[in-house]
C-alpha cells in the first residue's frame, strides 16, 4: 500500500472513530460532500453547530505531537478559525478522542499533548492530553 493510501485508510478510521462516538453521545453528525472541504464533519446538537477536523495521530513518546495543517499533492492546507472550530485527535493506541478548539494553537503552530510524565520530570509549559477529553467543548 502507498503512502497516500495509507494516509487515506488512517483517515477514514479516525472519522469513522470520532462520527460513532459523537452520535453516542447524542450530537447530530452531517459530513460534507466533496474533496478539499477544510472540515471533516459538522457535529450539532442543542443547536450549537462546530466544524470538526479529524486527525489520526499514533503517539510517540508518551506525546501526541499536532499539527493544525494538512498537505495533499499540491499545498498545505492551514487550520485556523476560519474554517475549523475543532480538531479533533483520535489516537489509535488508547483509542481515545481529544477534541481541541483551534483556538489553542499558537500562531498556528504546533502542540504537543502529554499523555504520560516526562522522564525528567519536568512540568513545565505541559499541555496534558486529559484536558481536552471533555466533549462539551462541542455544546458552547
């Protein structure tokens, strides 16, 4: 299997991943028609419409290194809240979701989410991957 194949394939687990979960928990999923579209699915409920993007990140390092970006043959694709309001990260180890607002990423630059303790120790400037398991962030 290709690269793009395989990208592809990651892809579509994560979004089917993250549509099931959404409607157990009682949203209303749209998914848009078309390539190129900057979000994956639509999640509503009680009104409150979000534009979800879906990523499928393997962690490396007891971290989730996100990117608020994509690239295809031809550009990059920047996230910004513009076009998302939501990337959310299933990782395929755990099998958990974190739904993170596009608002978090500095100057469109990259995060790192902490799923386990640094080997030093260290806590500083540590973004844990567990502040953003709460799907309410979807409701406001």
């Amino acid at each position: 299997m290709n690269w793009m194949a395989l990208t592809k394939k990651k892809g579509a687990i994560a979004e089917t991943k993250v549509l099931a979960y959404l409607t157990e928990k009682g949203f209303n999923v749209s998914v848009p028609w078309g390539e190129d579209i900057r979000y994956d699915l639509v999640s509503e409920k009680n009104g409150v419409f979000k534009r979800v993007q879906v990523k499928y990140i393997t962690p490396k390092n007891g971290r989730l290194d996100i990117f608020p970006r994509s690239a295809n043959n031809w550009n990059t694709i920047k996230y910004t809240s513009k076009n998302i309001d939501v990337m959310a990260i299933y990782d395929p180890k755990s099998g958990r979701i974190y739904f993170i607002p596009i608002t978090v990423f500095p100057n469109n630059s990259k995060i790192n989410l902490r799923l386990l303790p640094c080997k030093n120790n260290q806590e500083k400037n540590i973004i844990w991957a567990s502040e953003f398991e709460d799907i309410d962030i979807l409701e406001k």
